[in-house]
C-alpha cells in the first residue's frame, strides 16, 4: 500500500489534507486538554475553601454557643413568668 501511495498522487493529496488537519487540531486539543485540567484545579480549590469556610463556621459556633444559648435560657425564661 505505501509504494501505492508513492505513485498515486491522489493518496499523496489526501495525505497532505491529514497533516495540515492534524497540524491546525493538534495545538487546538492540547489547549483544551489544559482548559479543563484548569478548570478541574479551580473547581477543586473552590471546594477546599468551602470546607474551610464551613468548618471555620463550625467552630465559631461552638465558642459563642454558650452565651447564645445562655440568651435564648434566659429570654424563655422571661416569657414564661
């Protein structure tokens, strides 16, 4: 098939059609690949500083907890006298 493909210059054509293709898509494919590996990386982070967020929130709860929960005793408490 090769040696065919020396003499017929219509798969010559068609081959020189394949490269040029391959030439334009291939950069186009390696600047996607690195769009999503970027977008997989901020998608990540995002959700790194949620779970921070929320675990910051947790433990700010937990030290006002006492006195909220003191106020909301107290304020019944009032309302039931």
């Amino acid at each position: 098939m090769v040696a065919q493909c020396d003499q017929d210059p219509l798969d010559k054509t068609i081959l020189r059609t394949a490269q040029s293709i391959d030439s334009r898509v291939s950069p186009a494919e390696e600047r996607l690949i690195q769009a999503e590996q970027n977008a997989s990386a901020c998608r990540t982070a995002h959700e790194l500083v949620r779970y921070r967020t929320r675990r910051r929130g947790g433990a700010k709860a937990r030290r006002h907890g006492g006195s909220a929960v003191a106020g909301v005793n107290a304020t019944n408490s009032r309302t039931r006298r």
